[in-house]
C-alpha cells in the first residue's frame, strides 16, 4: 500500500503523457482518503482524464480510496447499467 501511495503521482504522469483509449469508462472516485493527495484535486484529475473519452462517466463515492472493498454492491449495479447500455 505504501509502495502504490508513492507511485501514484508517477503512474499519473504516465497516464497524462498519451491520449486516452477511445473507448467507454466508468471510473468509480473515492474520496481520495488514503491516497496521498487532497480529495478535489484526486477527483478533478480523473474527471479531467475523462473529458477526452466519449460515452465516459465518473461516479463519486462516499468511500476510502480502496472503494472495491466498501462500494461493490454499488460498483456492481452500476457497472451493469453502464455495460448494458453497449451493444454486444
């Protein structure tokens, strides 16, 4: 956890560097708590790496950085009706 803490700014970086998949994404945002950086800014960088991805959504939750140990029944419904609305 710590290693993933420190890394996170870097793998960041990473991700900024390139242009996004052009493909839909649902990004489930903690809190940030526990993530080494303050919430608004943790969010609004995802937020921001979306607005580049069409047919793209962000869900905040009200939860620790790891939201799949405290979120799944809602990760899970959501994630359902985000795919659903995608041919197969």
């Amino acid at each position: 956890m710590i290693d993933e803490i420190e890394a996170v700014k870097a793998d960041a970086a990473k991700v900024g560097a390139g242009r996004p998949p052009q493909v839909p994404m649902l990004f489930f945002t903690s809190t940030g708590e526990g993530a080494g950086i303050d919430t608004e800014p943790w969010r609004k960088y995802q937020k921001d790496f979306l607005s580049d991805v069409p047919n793209s959504r962000q869900i905040l939750l009200d939860s620790w950085y790891y939201v799949h140990d405290y979120k799944s029944a809602k990760i899970a419904r959501k994630s359902r009706g985000f795919i659903d609305r995608w041919p197969s």
